[in-house]
C-alpha cells in the first residue's frame, strides 16, 4: 500500500467523521428535532404512513435524530470512519489506475 492510499484512507475517515453532524443537521435531524420542511421530515413522514402513524424504533428516521440530537455513539463514529476510509482507499486506488 503506498502513502497516497494511506493518506487518503486517513482523510476519509477523518473527513466522514467530521463532515456527519454537519450532513446530519442540513438534512434536517437537529438538536432540537426533526426541523420542518426539511428532508428528514419528508422521511419521517414517508415512514409514519408506513407503519400505521408511528415511526418505528431502530429505523432510519429514529436513527438520524438520535444521531442528530445526541452525537453520533462510538460505534457509529467507527463505523463513519471505516466508510469514509474506504471511499478514500477506493479514490487512491481509481487515481493509479489512471
């Protein structure tokens, strides 16, 4: 593995982890809740009217705005840094082939 690929695995992972709350909120999962007109309440909705009113625990949307009003755990941190990690591996890995 060459420093490119291990330099870009690292900024992904950092850059996943750093950019998440900040995707989180524009996206409409707030501290506050899920802010209106956003597109976590059109995903709220989506997911109330399939389950009967109720957005079900463990879902997407409950999900979210845990994440978005608490923090991301440290599981989850983790599991943004391997994602963002890999991306960047995969990015390094396209740009030798070019």
């Amino acid at each position: 593995m060459g420093l490119l690929t291990i330099v870009a695995a690292a900024a992904g992972a950092t850059g996943a982890v750093v950019a998440t709350p900040f995707v989180l909120g524009a996206i409409g999962f707030t501290a506050g809740g899920i802010a209106a007109g956003s597109i976590a309440a059109s995903m709220m909705s989506t997911a109330a009217v399939a389950n009967g009113g109720a957005v079900a625990a463990g879902s997407l949307v409950a999900l979210g705005q845990a994440a978005g009003a608490a923090g991301l755990s440290a599981g989850a941190t983790a599991a943004v840094a391997t994602t963002g990690a890999s991306v960047g591996w995969l990015a390094a890995a396209a740009a030798a082939l070019i």
